[in-house]
C-alpha cells in the first residue's frame, strides 16, 4: 500500500488543495480508512457548521445517534442529554466526544468563532468524501488533561475531520490490486460572514434573515460578479460587484420569504447556485448493534458477510476464519466462504489449506458453467499456484481469469510478470498494455510494459514511459529505480530497507535478479537502511539463484545488530528457510519464528524458538506458551528468569507483572519485583499502584500515582483514573465500615476529582457511579436525606445503553439499590430479575476471537471462556447479594476473582460484601 498527499496552493487564491494518490502496490485487494485533521483553536465563542440536510450526528461506530443541531431528549455517547441543547456551539459540549454528521447533499462544512469573527471551511466532493467531523475534548476533567498534553499556551482545541471513501470510523473502502484512487479536499479561510449557508470551492455565502442581511466571502477575486436572490414570483437582491477573497462584502436584504435561490454568477459563469427548501428531519435510524457470534447467525450468507465486515474492518477483536468455517459448516460448499478461506490461507501461507478450500470452490462453482460471472475464483488459485512455484498453471488459471471483467487489470497484471520471468518480451509488452487499458494508474503494469520494451530493444520509448509516469508520480520507487535515478537512495524518506525489498520482490516475480542484486548492493552502500539483516539475507539469497555465492552476505547479516527487522512476505519465508538450510542461523531462526507468528502458525513458530537462546525467542516463546499452547506456567518461568536477567528491561517488567495477574499471584510478590527494580515508566507505575490496590493498600497506590507525572495514552486514560477511584472507593469503605462517615464521605467525594498529574480523565460519567453511590449512603448515614436521594435518582435514572455497558456494566446493580434507596423496592426487584436473567447468558456465548480488546500492549491473552465465566460470576454474584444471598455471593465472587485478578470491583466486593 501507498499513499501520497499532495499540499497545492495556488496564486491569488485562498483555497489550500490536498490532493491524495492511494495505490494498492499488491495483488491482494486491502481495506482502507482516510481521513484529513485540521486542528482549530476553540472557545464558547465557537460553533460548528454542518449543512442545512443534517438532521442528525452519528458516533463511532454507528453506536450512537442524536438530532442536530438541537440534541434532546436522550443520551449520546454516554452523555445525558435529556435538556435540549444546540451541540453546534462547542460551550454545549461538556464531555469529550465526536460528531459525524448524517449523509448530506452538500459539499461542505467547518468551524467559526464569532468572537474573532473568522472560521474554516471544507469542501470536499459529498459523493467521494461525504465525512464530516468535529471531535473535541470538550471541558472536563480529562479535556483539561489533553489539552496539557498537547497545547502549548492558546489553551482548547477541536478537530475538524474530513473523510473519503468513508463517513464513520471505522468505516473502511476497498482498493482492488494494483488499483489507484485519486481524490482532492480543499480548505479554506473565511471572516466577518458568520456561519456559511452554503460554500464550495469558489465562495461561502450566509442568509441572515434574522438581521435582515446577505453575506459572501470568495476564494478568489471575481471583479464582475453578479449576485441574484429570487423565486418565483419576487427578485429580492440583485447587485454587481467585485468579489474579494480578502473581505467580506454585506447586503441588506428585506422580506425574504420561507425558500428563496440565490444565485452568483462571473463572466456568464455560475460561482455558485443554492435553493432553499424544507429538508426531512425525520430521518434518524436506529443505532447499529454489535454483530452476533458465528452461531447466531441466521444463515450462511450472513455468516460470509459478518466475516466479510471483520476482514475489511480489521477488527482486533474477532477473526473472521471463525464466520466462514460456520457457514461451511452448515453449507460445505457455499462459493463465498470457500474463496474467503482460501484467500484467509494464502494471507496466512498455508498454501496447501489455500488451495483446498479453492479447489472446492471451483468445483462449487462450475457446477453447470467454467465461464463464471467473476474470475476471482480462478485469480484466487492463480496466486496459490504462483506462491507455489507453479507458474505455468498459474498462467493458465490467470487467463482464465482474464475472461470476466472484473480480473482483467490484475490478472494481466501477473501473466505481464510472468512473461517477463518467462523471457517473452512481446508477450509481456502486450499483456501490460492490455492491463493498462482497464487500469491506466496500474504502477507495476508500467515498469512491465518498461522493462519489456527495454529487452525489445524500444530503449526510447521504455525512457518516455518511465518519465511520464514519474511525471505523474514521482514516488514510483520501482519506475525510479528502472529509469537510472543517480539519487535513488537519497530520496527514501520511508523505511529504505522495506521500500527496496518490496522492488526486489516485484522484480524477483519477474525472474530479474541481477537487478535485484544491483538494488540492494545499492541499498547497503549507501548505509541508510533499518534493516540490514534482511537486506543482506535477500542479498545472498539472489546472488546463489544467479549462481553467485551468497555465503558472504548470509554471514554478514548474522553478525548485524538486529535493528528494525521484522520480515512478513512469503518471500521472506522462502529465504529465511534457505539461510536455515545453509547456514543454521539461529538469528534466522528466530526472525522466521516471528514471521510465521504473525502468519498464525504458532506451533511451528515456538518450534523454531525452542532452537534458539537469545532474549527475543525466550520472550516470544513465553507469550506463545501461555496465550496459544497452554503451557502458563512454562511462560511465567521464562518471563521470571528474563527478568532477573535485564533488570533494566522495563518493558519486560511490565509484561512480566501483567503475566502474574493472569496466576493470581500475590499482589506482595508483584510489588516486591517491581520496587526492586528502578522504574520511570507510566505502564509500570501503573501496575505497581494496582498490585498496591490489590493488596488493600489504597495509601500506596495513591502515594505512587500521586509520586509521578504521567502522559496522556488515548483510550488508556481509565487505566491511571480507575487505580486513582478505586483507593479512593477503599479508603471510604473502610472508613464508613468503622463508623467514620464524615470521613468517609471527604474519601468518596475526593476520588471523583483526578489531579491533573494523573494525565487521565473518564469518557463516561457512569464510571463514577461507584463512587457516586456511596457517598449517597454517606449522606444518608448523616440524616441529608434529600441530598442523598438526589444522587440515587441520578443513578437510578441512568440509562442503560451501550456505553454505559462498556464503562459500567454492573450499573444495574448499583441503580437497583438505588430504587431501594428511593423507597422504590419493585423497580429494583424487576431490574435485578431482568440482568440476572440477561446475564446469567453470558457464560453460553461462544467468541469467535477474544473476549475483549485493550489499548495497550498485553501480548499475554487468556482464554475468552475463562474470562467470559468471570465476569458471569461477577455480575451474578451481585445479583445474589441483592437477592440476599450473602454466602452463595461471596463464594462466586472469590471464583471470579480467582479466574480474573485483574477486575478491581470484583476485588471490592469480594472483600466487603
């Protein structure tokens, strides 16, 4: 994958043009999300602009919905937003969240502040980047903490976020193999008009009819611009004037009606036309809900789509495998799932598996017809065939290939490459041509075309389409390279070593090794690559297909520092398997281990470790034996005796102490590890304060958090609050247990403020609740009755949705008690009668990947059924505590936390209920 941007600026112009190339360099077809940032100083004086057509805001994810620009009437991203509120004003915004507007007709939108009277608009192609987006933080406590984090001394800021191809995120587009996508945004000063009406890339303009006034700004000068405002029946303005980028230019305009047009026109030349009209604002659908597991699915072609969705989206939490293999389980031969598993295998380099599932496939789908509707099944088994070795049946199957249209550019793609390995120029020259026609933006196909005409003997005509297609995109480092550059090298300002193994491997398909050894001879005397060790592998490997001797490179890179390697191509595979033949590498041995890792294939992987003694394959070896071969106490050996041997290794003393919460091990022994090691890092200071919470020692983890200044983590802020609140919660439970509720209440109080030191924040208020909760019962205990039930009908009225489900999925708990609280005991009892029931389920799902995500980086994965049995125990457990059943809670309280040590409020009830 490629991507260029493009920052065009024009003369007497205002407009600023980036211009975006996307380019599937691969013969894969990959998913892909763009959006553009643009970062804007903000204040309460600060307002958004969506079009006139949206009636509504999405979330990520499609999760969450609310009207726009008046919000009311519900919540939003875990924001209550019961009182009417116009969101557009950023001062309405109080919480961090995003707003991505609804689909619109129009091509803009942006941000103004009417206290300097100035504002940016985007104008973008609705039908090629329809995403429009203001994300703030908004003002709260974890606002506070990122704008310290990542403003200087001009204090607030938002996001101004303009997607194409896409109008969520995630929400990812398809690029096709070898296909190029080319597309423009353009941004844009204006002031003094407030917030546009309308805009495009020539003006925005502003119907006050509130004041009576008309207001437009260009982007350019139009000396003899001519402004209409009418209907039907009445021309309401009508002026000639210059139109100054510069300045604002104000009309006074009277009696408008409800719809009038406007109208401006230069030279005979329309700048810009807009009619007003009633617009539906009953177009909010319901929100999007979260994809079943495999099996509760309805059919096999939604099982094929639900994977189908899981790929696209590269979803970390589920594998797509597992929605296919359903559907071919209650349908062994549905065409759809069978060339996804295919593809799945070849992705993975279980090219046998591959081409199983594709054999079947073929035989599924020329059941009646060999001349199928698509060729993706034969361009599928044209690349198992190629991967292979089998380049003569695979040329065959990509001319089968070639026959539907929708593999024609690809296909021809590949029969160009092997042409060229076959030494049959004028077969190549002529199938690159062919591949251009349906794909003139097709990159490999050109330095095909190039390279062929060059071995024709057509050196000038190879010349003119290198320099045409450098003219077009400079960053072609394959056509670079094939035209001669003398300053090839210089201009890498990517990963050197990975730009010129990709080259290698394009022209290794061709059979062009000599090139390939001039390249990466290249690459090493000019000394500017990361990864040395594969470059110096691939080095040898061509030199012994030439018939050269590549033992001198195959040693040198095992003597190499092992720098930014990490190889992942099934070329890679192939040499690293060569330098094991030749030489017993055990460097090699290590760098394949961690190639088929990646690929999924852990036994062979760990197999390769186990041969070798260095850190990287122990360590390796350590998260493949606890997360995929159920060997954990094989794990927490090697990670203990790794950590005895680089005390100074703090990342591995954090993965080392996250491996130990997975056993349960004694929260002293964690504490005793890591304070015998000298520590700075946020992660591990972290898991130090939590191991202090963990041992009912709420003094030292605050002690420790407080000790410390830590650096904002998105989506990782709660991990820093959540050790911070539950001390807190500690300190004032036992306070209130021993009668000191004054005390008790200042404990319960203070954990709902986080110092800014902490760099952390909370992105949903219900995270609190616990806190929130007992400080009611603190309240109550004082005899401030009201006070005390103002917080529990906060809690009780607390809806229940999805966000709250991420942040606080105990809320029901907390709400029934709250009703018993108002003197409200039914509500209560049907509440925990309606969870009880709901989450007693929770135990019979089935994931098809992992029971949650994280934002950082835990390699040390549990069993999904062993988490997925903790948190049912929990959460039942609550149930029976509400129910009055002490003893059967404690008991699957203390099972819980057994399976799970790493939930703190199941830690807290187990230890006060």
């Amino acid at each position: 994958m490629k991507g260029m941007v493009s920052i065009i600026l024009r003369p007497d112009e205002t407009s600023l043009e980036t211009r975006m190339s996307l380019y599937n360099r691969t013969a894969t077809e990959k998913s892909f999300l763009w959006w553009e940032n643009a970062a804007v100083p903000v204040n309460t004086n600060y307002q958004i602009f969506f079009p006139q057509d949206v009636s509504y805001v999405n979330f990520h994810y499609l999760k969450s919905r609310t009207t726009y620009p008046i919000a009311g009437n519900g919540v939003y991203n875990g924001i209550p937003m019961e009182t009417d509120r116009d969101i557009s004003w950023h001062k309405n915004t109080k919480e961090a969240t995003s707003y991505f507007a609804c689909a619109s007709d129009y091509d803009f939108f942006g941000g103004y502040d009417h206290g300097k009277e100035c504002g940016v608009v985007h104008i973008g192609d609705h039908h090629i980047s329809p995403g429009k987006k203001m994300f703030t933080w908004a003002y709260c406590q974890l606002s506070k903490s990122w704008e310290n984090a990542l403003t200087d001394t001009d204090g607030e800021y938002a996001e101004l976020m303009a997607g194409s191809y896409s109008d969520n995120q995630p929400n990812f587009s398809w690029l096709a193999p070898y296909e190029t996508k080319i597309f423009s945004q353009h941004w844009y000063p204006i002031s003094k008009i407030g917030t546009p009406t309308f805009a495009n890339i020539n003006c925005a303009f502003r119907m006050d009819k509130d004041n009576n006034l008309f207001s437009v700004q260009s982007t350019k000068v139009y000396k003899n611009a001519n402004i209409k405002i009418f209907d039907a029946d009445n021309v309401y303005l009508e002026e000639n004037c210059a139109l100054l980028p510069n300045k604002a230019m104000n009309f006074t305009v009277t009696d408008l009606p409800e719809f009038a047009t406007v109208k401006i026109t230069c030279d005979g030349k329309t700048i810009a036309e807009y009619a007003e009209k009633k617009f539906n604002k009953f177009t909010m659908p319901e929100v999007i809900t979260d994809m079943p597991s495999a099996a509760g699915m309805n059919d096999v072609d939604e099982l094929y789509l639900a994977g189908v969705h899981v790929d696209q989206y590269r979803d970390p939490h589920t594998n797509p495998d597992s929605y296919w293999k359903e559907a071919l389980k209650r349908k062994i031969n549905h065409i759809p799932s069978l060339i996804a598993m295919a593809k799945y295998e070849l992705n993975r380099y279980c090219l046998e598996s591959a081409e199983e599932y594709i054999l079947k496939a073929i035989d599924a789908i020329t059941i009646y017809n060999e001349r199928v509707q698509s060729g993706e099944v034969y361009y599928t088994y044209a690349k198992i065939l190629e991967a292979k070795g089998e380049i003569d049946k695979a040329y065959n199957y990509y001319y089968k290939a070639y026959w539907a249209a929708d593999s024609v550019a690809k296909a021809m793609t590949r029969i160009a490459v092997i042409d060229i390995y076959r030494k049959d120029y004028n077969e190549a020259t002529r199938h690159a041509e062919n591949a251009l026609d349906y794909g003139r933006n097709n990159n490999l196909a050109v330095s095909c075309l190039a390279i062929a005409l060059r071995e024709l003997g057509n050196t000038q005509k190879a010349d003119e389409i290198l320099a045409k297609q450098l003219q077009r995109d400079p960053l072609d480092h394959l056509a670079r390279f094939l035209s001669g550059c003398d300053n090839f090298y210089n201009i890498l300002d990517s990963d050197a070593a990975q730009t010129c193994l990709d080259i290698a491997f394009d022209l290794s398909a061709m059979g062009r090794y000599n090139d390939i050894v001039d390249l990466l001879s290249g690459l090493i005397e000019s000394d500017i690559a990361n990864d040395k060790i594969m470059v110096n592998y691939a080095l040898g490997y061509y030199k012994y297909l030439l018939g050269d001797d590549g033992a001198k490179e195959y040693e040198k890179a095992g003597k190499t520092p092992l720098g930014a390697a990490y190889p992942v191509r099934i070329e890679e595979q192939k040499i690293l398997k060569d330098v094991i033949a030749k030489t017993n590498s055990n460097t090699a041995k290590m760098l394949l281990g961690c190639l088929l890792y990646n690929k999924l294939q852990y036994t062979d992987a760990v197999k390769l470790w186990e041969m070798c003694d260095d850190y990287i394959s122990r360590r390796n070896l350590a998260v493949a034996y606890f997360s995929h071969l159920n060997r954990g106490e094989d794990a927490l050996r090697v990670m203990l005796g790794l950590t005895n041997e680089r005390p100074e290794d703090e990342e591995l003393l954090y993965e080392t102490v996250c491996l130990m919460d997975k056993f349960g091990v004694n929260p002293i022994d964690k504490i005793n590890l890591i304070t015998s090691h000298r520590v700075t890092r946020d992660d591990v200071l972290t898991e130090l304060s939590k191991a202090y919470n963990q041992a009912f020692m709420p003094d030292k983890a605050i002690e420790t958090l407080m000790s410390h200044n830590f650096v904002p983590c998105e989506g990782g802020e709660h991990a820093i609050a959540d050790q911070y609140m539950f001390a807190y919660l500690v300190k004032g439970k036992c306070e209130f247990d021993n009668g000191n509720i004054e005390k008790a209440i200042e404990y319960f109080k203070f954990g709902q403020i986080l110092p800014q030191s902490l760099g952390a924040g909370i992105w949903n208020h219900c995270k609190l609740i616990p806190l929130k909760f007992h400080e009611a019962l603190c309240l109550e205990k004082l005899g401030e009755k009201k006070k005390a039930d103002e917080i529990f009908r906060y809690i009780a009225n607390t809806q229940i949705e999805y966000f709250s489900n991420m942040h606080l999925k105990e809320l029901p708990y907390f709400q029934a008690l709250s009703y018993n609280h108002l003197g409200e005991e039914l509500k209560g009892q049907h509440l925990i009668t309606k969870y009880l029931r709901e989450w007693s389920k929770i135990k019979d799902i089935k994931d098809n990947g992992y029971f949650g995500t994280t934002p950082f980086f835990i390699p040390f994965v549990d069993e999904p059924q062993k988490l997925r049995k903790a948190q049912f125990l929990y959460l039942t457990a609550l149930c029976k505590d509400y129910m009055g059943e002490n003893d059967a809670a404690r008991q699957q309280l203390n099972q819980s936390v057994t399976l799970n040590n790493d939930y703190m409020l199941a830690m807290f009830f187990n230890r006060f209920i």
